[in-house]
C-alpha cells in the first residue's frame, strides 16, 4: 500500500509539474483551445452547411477537431522535457519510469478535458446541437481522454530527441488513436441524438482501449527513456 | 579484394539464388493456375435457373489470400524479433525486424489493392466504408507505414531499433482485429467467413490456392532473405565509417593501417551474417 501511495505520489509529482509550467506558459489555453475552435469553425466554412448537417456529423468532427488539437498539446507536453536537460535529470532523479509516464499522462488528460469542453460549448453554440444524455457525454469523453492522453504521451516520447518530432509524432499516433475516435464519435453520436446508435457499448470499447493504452505505455515508457 | 570479398559484398548466395528461382517458378506457375486451368466461379440458382457468382474475378482471391495470409505472417515476424530486439538488444533481431515489417508492408499494400480491384465487380465498390476488415487493415498498413517512416529518421541505430520496437508491438495489436473482424463482427462486413475451415470449394480451386500459399511463401521467404542482407550490409557499412573516422582521427593516415585497424568489412561486432 505504502509502495502504491510512493507511485501515484511520483506520478503526481511530475503531473503538477508539468502543469505548473503550462498555467505559467499558458500554451494549451493561448494557442491549443483557439486552434481547435478554429478547426470547429473551419469545418462549418468548408462544409458550407445548415445546423442540421452539421448536427448530424458533428461527433465526428468535434473528435477529429479534438484530436488534431492533442497533437499540439503532446507535441507541447514532450517537448518541455527537451530543454536544459530536463531529460537526464528526470532520468537521474530516480522516479519509476512507468510514474513519470502516469505523470505526465495525467496532465495531458487535465488539458485534453479542457479542450473537450470547451469544444463542447463550441458545438452547442455554433453547430446548435443538444445534449440528450449528458452522463453518456462527460463518460466517454473522459475515457476517451485517458486513451488519447495516454498513447500521446506514449508516442510522444517515442518520437522525442528526433529532428523529425513534428512530422513524425502524427503518423505514428493518429493511426493508433483510428479505434478511439470511432469509439468515441459513436458514443457521442449517442449522447448528442445524431444517430441511434448504443453509445454505452462503444463507451466499453473505449474503455478497455484506454486501460490497454495505458498500460502498454507504462510498461514500454522504461525501455523509451532509458537510453 | 579477390573471391571471397566480393562474394561478402553480395546479398546473393547459391541457396538464395535457387531459392529466388524457385519463387519465380511458383509465381509463373500459380498464373497459369490461377488464370488457366481453374475456371470461373459460376453458380446456378437452384430456382431461377440464372447464373450468378463471383465469374472470372475469383482468379484474383488465388493472389489475395496468399498475400493477406503471408502478411500476418510477415508482421509476426516482426513482432518475435522486435521483442528480440527489446530482450537480446542485438542489431541480427532489429534487422530482422525491419525486414519482416518492410516485406509485410509490401504485403499489406497489395492486399488492399487486390481486394478493391476484386471489391469492384463483386461488391459492386472499390472500397467499403462500413467493413470492419477493410478498415481493420487500413489501419494496419498505416500504423507501419509509420514504424517505416521511424525507420528513416537518423537517430541513434540502438536507441531507434527500442523505439521501433514498441511501435511494432503495438501495431500487431490490430492483427487479431483484421483476422477476427469477420467473426466478431458479422453484420459489419462484406467479407465473407472462411471457407478453407469447412473445405467447401472444389479440388482444383483448393489446389490452387494452397499452391499460391507455397508460391508466395518462397517469394515471401526470399523477399525477406535479401532485405535482411541488405540491412546487414548497412548496418556494416555504418561501423565501418564510425571505426574509420575514429582511426582517422587517431592520426593512421595510411591505407593499409587504416584498414588493418577497422578490421576489413565484417559485420556489426559479435553477430554472424546468415
């Protein structure tokens, strides 16, 4: 019990921290929120569409939205231990791989729920969508949250230390998040009334999908950052 | 520089150049059974009395099965020796494991194109939005275009091969997806369920098939033979220019000195060439 407690006391360690800097830096909520409305708005231009069109699509594009914009938020969440050899010292300081991996994780997951809803308020105004199951909506979000932070934060890593980090981070993670977003546009096209559909049952999917993520990413974080 | 250097320099060997002829036999051979001696896939409705069924496009399942079969093959291929590379940490599991991925790549690829040419007549669509399969293998082809692209950049080689080999072992989670789908998800796919299990086609059909099995397995096995002595060499030539750059720095500015110190051309220090 006392190991668990010294694990997720890492582990929160390193989330405070890493959310310490993004209050400080304000990158998620200066440059990642406004991109993803912008993407909202981009769709609405492009699609040149009534409120019911984009009522009907609108799940899968507040996902699409959502994860273009966690691109940025793990590009930026990778990318603070970068400099000044905060790496080494992370490696030096003795915390468990997989607790820096939760870690930082964790703050990824707090920014992504923001995004989410404030994209949310971006659907009920511009896209005029209502809500019909609200449980079902902060549910899947949250659990989709979890596998997006999660395997961000995973590939994140990965592609660190990499000239190529920028172009190399999308190719290698919206692939794997390809079961995530049809998950959770399901589950929202449920939750918004857009199609009938069992959002609780792709609400499971998505959650086995981050329990597997985040299990695989703390156990292969220790092989990532070890060298 | 005579004889047996030049033959280290090759990726060639007598077993591989039988083995290559051997995969081109088979490969001319599966045509003329594919595209000859089998015939059309034509039914008669048992009331109607109207011909139906998949016609001449059938032929083109004798190349898909094969290739989507050694695929899988291929990937878990990969997978071993990316965990191989991840228990072991020698460069013979991380070449292997490229040359897996990249021939399973190539696969991968040509199964998706064959089945939307073969999709075109018979389901009447070049590509279905709605197959668990099709989109199932998309993904698949995607992840590792991905661990190839990881592969082109110019980290480290050791630090590249871990890395490459957690993307590999998270991309073949999606490989029972793509073999189960039609299973798991019936009514979500134009897929149909396998008929080799209930061994409900006919002889000369089974032959082929099987035989396409044989032809692609020695195209497959050579495919990755060559690959593996291509990443071999390169990773050769890599020790090589670092072994030669710090004897150059060292000041052994003579030829023969310089190659006496880097040790000629072996391979990559404690691992046998096959």
């Amino acid at each position: 019990m006392a190991e668990l407690r010294r694990f997720l006391g890492d582990a929160w360690l390193v989330a405070a921290r890493d959310l310490r800097i993004e209050a400080r830096s304000r990158v998620v909520v200066d440059q990642v929120v406004p991109f993803a409305l912008l993407v909202l708005v981009l769709f609405g231009l492009a699609l040149d569409a009534d409120h019911r069109t984009l009522r009907t699509f609108a799940p899968g594009l507040f996902w699409v939205a959502v994860l273009l914009s966690a691109l940025l938020a793990v590009h930026r969440s990778a990318s603070v231990d970068q400099s000044d050899g905060t790496l080494d010292a992370l490696r030096m300081s003795g915390l468990p791989p997989s607790s820096l991996f939760l870690g930082k994780a964790a703050a990824v997951f707090v920014q992504l729920v923001l995004l989410e809803a404030v994209l949310v308020g971006g659907l009920l105004v511009l896209y005029g969508v209502e809500v019909v199951d609200p449980v079902l909506l902060v549910v899947a979000g949250l659990l989709a949250g979890v596998a997006v932070a999660a395997a961000g934060t995973l590939y994140g890593a990965l592609a660190s230390g990499l000239g190529v980090r920028e172009t190399l981070l999308p190719i290698l993670l919206l692939p794997v998040l390809a079961p995530v977003l049809i998950g959770a546009t399901r589950a929202f096209d449920d939750a918004l009334g857009a199609a009938a559909v069992d959002g609780w049952a792709w609400t499971g999917l998505l959650a086995v999908a981050a329990l597997v993520v985040t299990v695989v990413g703390a156990l292969a974080h220790g092989v990532l950052i070890e060298d | 520089m005579a004889g047996r250097d030049e033959r280290r320099d090759t990726t060639g060997s007598r077993g591989s150049r039988l083995l290559g002829c051997a995969a081109l036999v088979g490969l001319a051979a599966l045509g003329v059974l594919a595209f000859v001696l089998t015939g059309p896939d034509v039914r008669i409705h048992p009331t109607t009395g109207e011909e139906f069924g998949q016609l001449d496009a059938v032929r083109m399942l004798y190349l898909h099965v094969p290739m989507a079969v050694l695929m899988y093959v291929s990937y878990l291929l990969c997978a071993v020796a990316s965990v191989g590379v991840l228990v072991k940490r020698t460069p013979w599991w991380d070449v292997m494991a490229h040359s897996a991925a990249e021939v399973g790549t190539v696969l991968c690829g040509l199964v998706l194109v064959t089945g939307s040419i073969w999709g075109r007549p018979v389901w009447n669509t070049w590509w279905e939005w709605g197959d668990v399969r099709l989109m199932t293998t998309l993904v698949l082809f995607l992840l590792f275009a991905g661990y190839l692209a990881l592969r082109r950049t110019t980290a480290d080689p050791r630090r590249q091969a871990r890395r490459a080999a957690v993307v590999a072992l998270v991309a073949v989670l999606d490989i029972p997806l793509v073999n189960r789908s039609v299973a798991w998800w019936e009514n979500r796919t134009l897929h149909q369920q396998s008929t080799l299990e209930e061994l409900k086609i006919e002889d000369l059909t089974l032959f082929t098939l099987m035989f396409g099995f044989l032809a692609f397995g020695l195209v497959v096995c050579w495919l990755i033979l060559q690959r593996f002595r291509v990443g071999w060499l390169e990773q050769a030539a890599i020790d090589h220019g670092i072994e030669a750059a710090i004897a150059e720095r060292r000041g052994e500015t003579s030829p023969a000195e310089l190659d006496a110190a880097v040790g000629g051309r072996d391979g990559p220090a404690g691992e046998a060439s096959p």
